[in-house]
C-alpha cells in the first residue's frame, strides 16, 4: 500500500476521491433526512424537491462560473481547498435550521461551494493520469468515494443518528468529513504545471465558452446530462419518502435500499469506465442507462423478497457508472487542456440547472397530485432518453481510435497524426 501510495498519480486519486466522497456525505444529507425533517418542520412534497433543486441551482451557475475562472487563473488548488471548507460548514448551519427558508438559504449557499469542486478535480486528474487508465482514474475519481461515502455508509450512519437522535445532530456530523477533506487536499495535492501554462496561452475562437458548443460531443454531453441529472436527482428525493409512505418499509429498511444503490455505484465507478476504456464511451452509455430505468420500476413492482429487491437495484444501479464518462472522460478528451474545468463545469452545470433544478419541482408537483409514483416513472423515461442521446456521441477512446488518430497523453483532445 505504501508503494502504491508512492506514485502521485495513485495518491491523487486516492484523495480527490476521498474528498469528493466527503463532499456528496454532506450533499446527500438532506436527501436520507428527508422523512425526517418533512415531518418536524412540516414540509410538502414539493418542498422537499424544492430543497433539493436550490442547491442543484447553484452549483450549476458556480460550477460554470469558478471553473472558467479557475482556467483564467491556471491555479486549482486554492479554489478546491476554500470551496470544500465553505460547503462543509454549510451542513452545520443546515443543522440549525429552523424553517423551510433558513433551510433553503443553506442548501443555496452550499451549492455555491460545491459547484467548482467537481470540474476543477477532474481536470487535476485527466492532467495527471496515463492515457491507458484516464477513463478509469476520471470514473474512480468522481464516483467511488462519493458512493462509497456519500451513497452507502451516508443512508446507514444518517439515517440511524437521526432515528436514535435527532436530524439535526445528523447535519453536524456530516459536516466534519468534509474538513477532513481540506486537510488532504492542503496536505497531498499539488499545482498541476501544465494546466497553469496552458492556460496563460491565449485561446483561439474555438477554444472560447461559445466556442465550446461547437464540439458535438460537449453540446450533446450537456442534453445528456440534464436526463441523467434527473434520473438521479429523482432517485435520491423520492425513493426514501416512497418506500416509507407507499411500501410502508421501516426507515432501517429504508436506509439499507438506499445503501444498495451507494455499494453498486462504488462497485461500478471502477468496473463502469474501465469498460469504457476497452469497449469505447458510446457502446457503455447506451448500454447501461438503459439497464438505469430498471431502478424505479423495481421499486414501484417488485413484490418478492427483500435481499431480491436489493439484488435487483443493485444491478439496475450501474447505470451511475456512465456519469463520469459523458460528464469528465469525454470533454477531456475532446477540448484542449486549457478548457476542460469550463468544459466539464458547462456540461455538469446545465444537467444541474435543467436536470436537477427543474426534475425535483416537477417531481414533487406529480408526487403531491398523482402520488409518490409518478416521479418514480418520470426516473425511468429519463434513462430511456439518456440511452438514446448516446448514440449520437462521437468515440473519443484511445482504444477504439483508428490507427490515424491518437489521444494526446497530455489533454486527452484528438489529434491527426
């Protein structure tokens, strides 16, 4: 493990992954405590989608918006150390929160920290990662230790304080980590150097923001995101209340179900973008988001058993392995290096603004005048139309380049050779 440890590459990835996995126990947070809070401060349906699009909202507008500037700058490191600070101990003052609006004012301040997070890791990462392994690090990066963390222990540990407890002792606790996460990042991660020389060159037009758009993989990358952004998001907001309210399961069965989902995302942000490496990008999206719209319906049908029930979300679940792929691997792989935090924060930030602002709204607004099942079957039309966006995208895997062309080793973009 200590020799592993040695190779910076490895040690990167262990932290940003690590950090990133306490970053989403704080996000998911109020997701798991939902049922919770709904019942102490009174809060609808359409509140609790509210509550979770505010911090959607947010982080789209300063994932964007701090990326871009932190590719100006060409400096990454002191943006990533202040934003996990700030967004940590905005859990702390959700857990003080007395009312739907103190409540909404932090889940919109804490979108603001975590909006950069996401884009500028990734592009700490592609920089520094082989070609051979780039889709697998950008997978594990932003995958693994966000569901290992924040998807699987996050349901069990919150879940349970707040049975025991109280909600708000929850919130507190899943702030630290995230301190935690600024000491690695302060302690291990360094200014990646070529990233702070390329982006002192000047840009041609094309590698401008508008210019961005005119790669069909980046504009087609963002439609996808907003369908899959909602897959998930409506997943997390409404499955916890669903399986309380209309399957009447405990809320200790409650947080298992939705532990599954976290240990099939761990499992998969390895297995996922390894695949994509050797079968291509295309093939592994389209393939398993169509496998995603089988979470839902298994929640709203399955009447079998409930180690069946949890095998079968598990499965369906892999289709959360495809997120770093159109969200990271490809723009890295098709913009130049001086752009891939704009890049990645315009994709990442548009599935935020329409997937996740809108699809928690519109799901709570279905939930309170259909029942909890509508915004279930909104999830499941949204992995349809992920699968058949993905046709469309244009192969960027080294592996399954022809011979002409070749995957820059610094920046992943295509080059003719």
């Amino acid at each position: 493990m200590r020799q592993w440890f040695l190779s910076y590459e490895n040690r990167l990835l262990f932290v940003l992954s690590l950090s990133f996995g306490f970053v989403f126990f704080d996000r998911n947070a109020m997701s798991f405590l939902a049922p919770f809070v709904a019942a102490d401060l009174g809060l609808s349906n359409t509140r609790i989608g509210l509550l979770v699009s505010a911090l959607s909202l947010t982080w789209a507008v300063s994932g964007f918006v701090l990326g871009a500037r932190s590719d100006r700058s060409g400096r990454r490191k002191p943006y990533l150390l202040v934003a996990v600070m700030v967004f940590s101990l905005c859990s702390f003052v959700s857990g003080l929160a007395g009312s739907f609006f103190m409540l909404l004012a932090a889940r919109l301040l804490m979108g603001v920290a975590e909006g950069p997070i996401l884009p500028i890791s990734q592009t700490v990462m592609a920089m520094n990662s082989a070609t051979r392994r780039r889709g697998r690090n950008m997978g594990i990066m932003q995958n693994f230790g966000s569901n290992l963390l924040g998807s699987c222990l996050a349901p069990l540990v919150l879940v349970a304080i707040a049975s025991h407890y109280h909600w708000r002792l929850a919130f507190f606790i899943a702030g630290l980590p995230g301190l935690v996460a600024a000491w690695l990042i302060w302690r291990y991660v360094n200014e990646p150097r070529d990233v702070a020389t390329a982006s002192a060159m000047p840009m041609v037009a094309a590698e401008s923001t508008p210019g961005l758009l005119s790669y069909r993989n980046v504009w087609l990358s963002m439609v996808i995101a907003c369908f899959y952004v909602a897959w998930m998001v409506l997943g997390w907001a409404f499955m916890p209340v669903f399986y309380v309210n209309e399957r009447h399961f405990s809320s200790t069965q409650m947080g298992v179900l939705m532990s599954v989902l976290g240990a099939s995302a761990t499992v998969c942000s390895c297995v996922v973008p390894a695949l994509s490496d050797r079968l291509g990008r295309r093939p592994v999206v389209v393939v398993f988001s169509l496998i995603g719209a089988l979470t839902p319906l298994a929640a709203l049908y399955f009447q079998g058993p409930f180690w069946a029930l949890c095998t079968l979300l598990f499965v369906s679940w892999s289709a959360s392995g495809v997120a770093p792929i159109f969200m990271a691997t490809i723009p890295a792989e098709t913009v130049p290096p001086q752009r891939i935090a704009a890049c990645v924060g315009l994709v990442m930030g548009m599935g935020e603004v329409l997937g996740g602002v809108f699809s928690p709204v519109i799901g709570g607004w279905l939930a309170d005048a259909h029942g909890l099942a509508a915004p279930l079957m909104l999830q499941a039309g949204c992995a349809v139309v992920v699968a058949m966006l993905g046709l469309g995208l244009r192969e960027t895997a080294p592996s399954r380049l022809t011979p002409k062309t070749q995957c820059s080793p610094t920046n992943g973009s295509i080059e003719i050779i």
